[in-house]
C-alpha cells in the first residue's frame, strides 16, 4: 500500500504525466507534476514569452531607473514648463519643468511596488481565510462566507474613498505612510475575490482520497492544510493573482487620479496622469507617456495571467 503521506503531499497536482522527451523503450517514464506540465506548455506559447519579456522589462526599470536616465525626476525649472518632447528631453516637461521622461521611468518602481504589496495582502489573507473556510466547514465556513459578502456588497472605489480620506489625516503626508494606506486599502477591499477562489479549491480537495488518508493516520488540522491541502490549491489563486497585479497597477492610478491615493512629492504613473488632467488639449504628452506605460504594465500582466491560466486548466490543452 502506498504511504498516504506521499499521497497527500503531491495529490492530483503530481500525477505522474509522461515525459515526450523519455525514451520509448522500456525504460521507465518520468513523472511531471502539474506545475512542471504547465510550464512545458507555457514554454510554447508566444503570449506568455511576450508577456514575460515586457514584464522582465519593467522588473528591470523599476530596479534600476538609473539605467535609462541620469536626469533628477523631482527636480524642476519653471523656465522649462510644459515644453514639448526634444532631443533633450524624449517626453517634454511638466508644468514645474520636471523631465516627464525621468519621472516615467522612476514611476515604474512605485507602481509595480504598490500592485505587488497589494496582490501579496491581498492573496495571503484571502487565501488563508479561503482555505480554512473550505477545509472545516460548518459554521467557520458560514461566518467567513458571510464576511466576504459584506465586502462584496461594498463598492470598491465608494469604499477606498472613504477609507483613504478619513485616515489620510492620520498618516500625514509621509511618503511611505500614504503608500502603505493605499496598499492596505486595497487588500482590505479586494481579499474576498481570492477567498472564495481558494475556498472552491479547499472544498474539491478535502474529499481527495489523499486528504482522507492522512486524516485517519491522525495528521494534525494544520499539518493536512499546509502539506497535503496547500500545494493542491495554488493553482486557481496563483492565476487570479497574476491577472490582480496588473488590475491593482490600474486602481493605483484611478486612485490617484480621484486625488484619494499616492499624491506628489511620490512619483508614479497615476500622479503623473492626476496632474496631467488639466492641460490635455494644450499638453497631451503629459498624460500620453505615462498612460501608454500603465497600459502596456496593466496589458502584460493580464496576458501573462491568460497564459497561466489557460496552461493549468487540462481541459484547455
């Protein structure tokens, strides 16, 4: 009989799958769990080498900004307001005579910064709060499920205004402090999306032979949800957050845009775009630069999630 802790640490996700690459002889066939079958078929799939490329791209930016430009993002010279792109300055200047190119490419890191803090609160608490709710059930189910329609009910840019206005106050006009309130106010109205994606998939995977056998051998709650439950629920959330990052890119910039998120002296491409409003039809490039690269982050990524959702769904290949 085989070791039912074996059974529950690999489970569905490490069926054994034949490996085109083994020999077909008589020699024995290698086992691909489901991740390493997904990333043979990602490997193969223009969208997903596009999508990853201009991801690694903007990775690199937001890394090193000082790579691409040598220019001083906040420093401004009034002289210089609102001139038009030139060989000096690739994308013009803002109205304070700031590069706009400069503030661009540095408002790459706060943008992607933000999305990534906010996807990671966002699928750690919903997912922790998911895969509980799924693995017992009951009443712990029940009160969890009703939580998240409270949230659910709330609309989120009505909400994130009055959360972000009655405690911007609060955190004053820190840099870093404005930011982590961005960053929290976001994951607190976006966690039950992840929740109940994980939930579905703790509910599939606790009637799993693999699970039941490691309950009857006595395997402690906590050690049957990290082990044999977690590494078999992944999948859906690791997809919903791929495709989250990039939205949570473009509600930093709606936010930002409303005058309730990231504000100046802090460089991001939804400040640029909030000062950019009012001097559209005699300074277009303002807003042109720093939306195209919003667009194109925000496009990546949800490629990116197509592709890996698409790769971990059996039925799609």
């Amino acid at each position: 009989m085989s070791d039912p802790s074996s059974l529950g640490t690999a489970g569905p996700a490490a069926e054994a799958r034949r490996d085109p690459a083994a020999p077909a002889g008589g020699g024995a066939e290698r086992p691909r769990s489901l991740a390493s079958d997904a990333w043979h078929d990602l490997r193969r799939r223009p969208l997903f080498l596009v999508s990853v490329t201009l991801i690694a791209f903007l990775l690199v930016l937001a890394a090193f900004p000082q790579l691409f430009t040598s220019a001083d993002p906040n420093a401004g010279d009034l002289s210089r307001s609102r001139q038009p792109p030139s060989a000096e300055a690739w994308f013009g200047y803002d109205l304070l005579g700031r590069d706009v190119y400069a503030r661009t490419i540095y408002g790459t890191r706060v943008s992607i910064v933000v999305g990534v803090l906010a996807t990671s609160f966002t699928v750690l608490l919903g997912g922790s709060l998911g895969i509980l709710a799924g693995f017992y059930g009951g009443w712990v189910d029940g009160l969890l499920s009703r939580i998240a329609d409270v949230f659910f009910g709330l609309p989120f840019v009505l909400g994130a205004i009055v959360v972000l206005a009655t405690f911007r106050e609060e955190v004053g006009a820190s840099a870093v402090g404005i930011t982590t309130l961005v960053v929290l106010t976001m994951s607190m109205l976006s966690w039950p999306v992840s929740m109940r994606i994980m939930r579905s998939a703790a509910i599939a995977a606790r009637d799993q032979d693999y699970v039941r056998a490691a309950r009857a051998l006595g395997a402690s709650p906590m050690r049957v949800i990290r082990q044999h439950m977690l590494p078999n629920c992944l999948a859906p959330v690791l997809v919903y957050a791929t495709i989250a990052l990039g939205a949570f890119i473009g509600v930093e910039a709606t936010l930002s845009f409303l005058s309730v998120g990231l504000r100046d002296p802090v460089v991001s491409w939804g400040v640029m775009i909030s000062e950019a409003r009012d001097y559209l039809r005699v300074a277009p490039f303002l807003l042109l630069f720093p939306a195209a690269f919003l667009a194109v982050t925000v496009l990546a990524f949800v490629m990116l999630g197509d592709a890996v959702r698409e790769a971990f769904d059996p039925k799609g290949r």
